[in-house]
C-alpha cells in the first residue's frame, strides 16, 4: 500500500489562509492521534542563521504549538548547535539567534531548549563511532519535525531526513556524518590552549615543542570532537566524503534518532521560498522555483520523495542561480531572447542536481534500504 502524503498548494484568499490549510494538514495526517494529552513533544525546527532572511516564518511554528497545546501536550522547540563557526555553535549564541529571529516562548507558546547534551547510540556505521544524539529528542515522547526544502551543497537537497539526521547530530556527530576523513591542525591558527587535547577520546592529541596541536592520523578515530571545541577554529570542519557513505550514515542517524519514535512521529515539509542554499547560510539568495505548497506525513522517506517530485515538476524562475547555471553551461552569448528561452523552460529534469551536481536518490535509496520509509507513495491533496 502506498504511503499517504497529504499536501496543501501554496494558494490562499481571505476565507482561507496558508495557516488554515496548516492546520488542517495537521488534522488529516493524524496529528491528533500521534500527540496524546501529556506526551513532551520535541518540535524540530531550525532557527536559521545570522543574516539568513529566508527560514520558515515563526507564525507557522506558532500555530503547531497552538495545534498540540489544545491536545494537551507539552511541547518545546528545539534544535542542536553548529560544527561550523557561526551564530548557532554555542547555546548562548544559538538562543540569541533564535530570539532575534522571533522564536521565543513569549512569541510561540512553548520553550526553546538548544539541543546541546548527548547520548551514544549504537547500531550505525561499520568503522564510526555510535551515533550521538540530542538527549532532549530520545527522552520526548514524541516528534514534530518542521523543514523548510532547499538545495544544499553537500546533500543536494535540504529535507526531513538530512533535518532529522544532521539536525538532531551532535557537532561531533556532524562530523562524522560529512566526511570520513580525518581532521588536521591548521598550525597557523593554533594557539596552544590544549583544548583539544582535553577532549581527544583516545588520546590522538599531542603538542609539539611549541606547544601547537598535532593529532596522529593512526590513533584518531574520526570522531570530530576537537572540532567542536577548538575556540579559535584551527581544526576546521571536513565537507568532502563519498556520496554513498554519506546517505549511510544520513540514515543511520535519522534510524537512531526514529527508532523510538515508532507511530509517534509527524513530518511537515514546507516548500516554500525554495533557495539553493540551506538556512545554515549567512545569506539567502532568491529561489529557483515557485513556491510548491505544504506536505504532511508520519513518513519520512515518502515526504522527502514527494518533495523532490513537486520540485521537479516546477518551472524555474527568471533570473535565478539554476537558469544562470544553464546558461554559462550552454556557452550562449546571453542575449533577451536566449535568457527567455531559458527562463520560459517548464522544467528541468533534476534543478537540485544542476545547482551542485549531486544526485539525490542516493540518499532517498539508502533511508528506504534502512527502513526509515517507502518512496512509494499516494500525494493526498486539500483543498
């Protein structure tokens, strides 16, 4: 049986909102039956970064707190601190963040609680270390997930499996997760604080004559801590990996964070302002694609496909970075009319792909082999 995927297009007048068909995509995907009167609900958000313009409004999170406060739960937003060194890899920055950004208690009805404690669970990866996981996300009874669809530069598309996955990692985690190669010293940097050695888990830390870093390639483990804590970024993150290894451990990580969350577990995908770059960027260029709608599921596999369907199926918009990609490409001298041609294109085949040249399915395939979800499924439209 095909896997229901409920969706709302982005449509709206003044008898009916962009809220109203929210929560009535809320209601039809069964989030009345998922949220029990007094279950502790993690709502996973993401509060965009400094100087991003295009996270999902906070209105929207306003009225699914609503939604699950009139259920009697108790819900909390939430989402884990950076591995990169911007306004969200401390909680005090990330809280701050949030704050500015209109996510705060006094504005939705629920806490803010940053993400920042972690547990190991096994049952990942052959050769990485457990899976580590935001403890608030394991100890609540249950799980809203709210994403805002983009491009991203490494998995190609921003969905709910890279939001449950990366979103819910520890910054170690998310090391682990982009890349299977081990970090180096930028010596430069180093100011000799042995910050890092502190936290080395197997002692692959040492300091030279000089009293910089230097960490042993044969003892390390990948783990990605030092990283998380050098205070001066002298051991920088890692962004290149095998595209296969990274959709295995994607889903390794979205599998240790789901796999208590059985039947209670609710994904909300929001296509909307659909940008090449994800909300972790500290900027936000236009999207290249209309505004699609809002889908609803309790899978997490079928929403994602359904997304990069809907997305695929989109004509581009003038002027945006996936039809300037197509031009260069095509080596056209860009005249009114050539950029009309190709402004007027109904679709592309794959836009995510033309944006980095990463193939998506992949990452799609491997969360299905890992029995997060089915691609297969039936797109349930409201009106």
């Amino acid at each position: 049986m095909k896997t229901k995927v409920y969706f709302a297009d982005p449509t709206a007048h003044a008898r009916r909102s962009l809220l109203a068909k929210l929560s009535d995509l809320f209601d039809a995907s069964g989030g009345p039956e998922i949220f029990q009167r007094g279950d502790k609900v993690a709502v996973k958000v993401h509060f965009g970064e400094e100087g991003n313009t295009s996270y999902l409004n906070p209105a929207f999170a306003r009225l699914l707190v609503g939604k699950l406060n009139d259920l009697g739960a108790k819900p909390f937003l939430t989402d884990s601190n950076t591995l990169y060194r911007g306004k969200r890899h401390t909680t005090e920055d990330h809280l701050l963040t949030a704050r500015r950004h209109g996510f705060t208690e006094e504005n939705l009805g629920a806490p803010v609680v940053i993400a920042d404690r972690f547990v190991a669970v096994e049952g990942g990866v052959a050769g990485t270390p457990p899976a580590r996981i935001a403890k608030v996300v394991q100890d609540a009874d249950s799980l809203l997930v709210i994403t805002h669809v983009t491009g991203h530069v490494i998995f190609g598309y921003a969905g709910a499996i890279k939001n449950v996955s990366m979103g819910c990692a520890s910054p170690a985690g998310k090391q682990t997760i982009h890349s299977d190669l081990k970090p180096e010293v930028v010596v430069e940097k180093c100011v000799a604080c042995g910050t890092c050695l502190r936290y080395c888990p197997v002692g692959a830390i040492s300091q030279d004559k000089d009293g910089k870093a230097k960490i042993d390639q044969s003892v390390c483990i990948g783990c990605g801590e030092c990283i998380a804590v050098c205070p001066v970024g002298a051991i920088p993150p890692i962004w290149k990996g095998e595209t296969s290894r990274l959709a295995e451990k994607s889903a390794a990580y979205a599998r240790a964070v789901l796999r208590d969350k059985k039947g209670k577990a609710l994904f909300l995908n929001f296509l909307i302002d659909i940008t090449p770059d994800c909300d972790c960027c500290d900027w936000s260029d236009p999207p290249f694609v209309p505004d699609r709608g809002i889908l609803a599921s309790r899978d997490v596999v079928a929403i994602d496909q359904a997304s990069v369907d809907l997305v695929r199926k989109a004509p581009l918009i003038p002027g945006s970075i996936v039809v300037k990609k197509r031009l260069r490409l095509s080596r056209k001298k860009i005249t009114p009319a050539v950029a009309s041609q190709y402004n007027c294109l109904p679709r592309l085949r794959d836009p995510f792909k033309s944006l980095f040249g990463i193939q998506i399915e992949p990452f799609l395939e491997e969360a299905e082999e890992a029995g997060l979800g089915s691609r297969d499924y039936r797109l349930m439209e409201l009106s």
